[in-house]
C-alpha cells in the first residue's frame, strides 16, 4: 500500500531543514518561485473525447507529481520527447545529446479541464519557464521547457499563451519554453513513474518537488486533487 503525505508543506520544510543540517544545498524552493499567471485569452473548445497534453519542465517527477493532482486528468505519465524511439532510455537520456526531454503525458478529460487551464498550471506551479536548459540543480538540454503538442491547434494555442505572457510582462524574464511539434512520447522506466508519491521523503522530492504539490493546492484549490492518480494504480 502507497503511503500518503498527510502534509506537503509541513513535510517539504521539515525535509528542507534536515537537508540544510547535512549540509546539502538547498536552492530556492518552487513553491517560493510560483506565480499565478493569468488564464490564456484563447482556448481550446470543450470537447467530448479524452485529449493529451505533452509537456517538459525540468525532472519530471516534479511535472508529474503536479498533475496527477489535478482534477480532470486522468493520467500522467513519465517519459521522453524530442527525440527518437532508440535513445527513449534514461541513461541514454541523461547525456543530454538525444534532443529528448524529460516530459510528462497529461490524459485529460476536456469536459473538466481545459488545454489552457493545463498550460496555466503549467507555466504557474510546475516549473520555471524563463529558465534554459536548467530546472532548480538540473541543467542540459534534456532538462528544457518545452511543449510537444499532439497537433496544430495545440501548436496555436501554445504559442499565442506564451506570447500573452510575455506581452504582459508576467515573469521578470523572457520565456523560453520552446513549442516543438511533430515529436512521439516514450513512456519511462517503471521506476520513474509515480516517483513523488513513492518517495516523499527523498530530500531531492521534499526540496525541489513537493514545494510545487502546495503550491497547486494554494494557488489552485478549485483544481486540486487530494489524491493523486497514479500510474501504478492504472496498470494493476
């Protein structure tokens, strides 16, 4: 049986201070990072059939974690985009000359979410999109922001948010989240899937990931799901 964290900041600040006792760097936390940035002026139209959204942002875990708490997804699933079938393998990966990026596939149900209400949450809790090739302690290029959309009108309504976003002046940096199409998900290892439920109290997951979780929940009550959908529970 999965154990459940009863208290994500509670938790992720204890963990944070242990982590400083030991003397392991700490870095900002994203939920110190989070923002709520405005809702995109154009959206998809609701729809009746199951959709996919595939997104990077830094190590998903982190990415994963935040929308399995979302209300009207129905998965999220680790893996690799941008590159080929051949090289869709951790290690491989982790060289960062593959052009895979560590991503999440977000299955949402449409009548409940949106694709815009996902690329809110996205660009607000789940990582920090002003930053290249880098998340928090993670840099190369396999650590991008990116958005791999499953079509044209995905492609189009991608863009025109961020271009909203810089417009507004939202971030005090220009967003470099690249908008890459035509790119096939790759499912992860098994031991990268759920990884934020399984192990809360990794310092690297009470630091960096669990900070993003609360934030959802406080910047994003209506959306937030006390438990998450896991993949674990979809393939038993």
């Amino acid at each position: 049986m999965i154990k459940r964290f009863p208290s994500l900041p509670a938790l992720a600040g204890a963990l944070s201070l242990l982590a400083v006792a030991a003397g392991l760097a700490v870095t900002q936390s994203s939920a110190e990072e989070a923002r709520l940035v405005p809702p995109p002026a154009v959206d998809e139209a609701p729809g009746a059939t199951t959709e996919t959204a595939v997104l990077a942002g830094g190590c998903f875990w982190g990415v994963q974690g935040v929308f399995q708490h979302v209300k009207g997804v129905t998965s999220a699933v680790s893996g690799y985009a941008g590159g080929n079938a051949r090289t869709a393998q951790y290690e491989t990966v982790s060289g960062g000359g593959t052009g895979h990026a560590e991503s999440v596939r977000i299955t949402y149900d449409p009548r409940r979410i949106s694709y815009g209400r996902i690329l809110q949450i996205y660009f607000s809790v789940a990582h920090d999109p002003t930053q290249l090739n880098r998340q928090g302690p993670d840099s190369g290029t396999q650590y991008r922001s990116a958005i791999f959309p499953a079509d044209a009108e995905q492609a189009r309504l991608a863009k025109a948010y961020v271009e909203q976003l810089d417009r507004a002046g939202v971030f005090d940096a220009e967003i470099v989240t690249r908008i890459e199409a035509g790119h096939a998900f790759y499912p992860a290892e098994g031991y990268h899937q759920d990884y934020l439920t399984l192990h809360p109290t990794s310092p690297y997951i009470a630091i960096n990931d669990l900070p993003k979780v609360e934030a959802l929940q406080r910047l994003f009550p209506d959306a937030y799901r006390t438990d998450p959908v896991l993949v674990s529970a979809q393939t038993n």
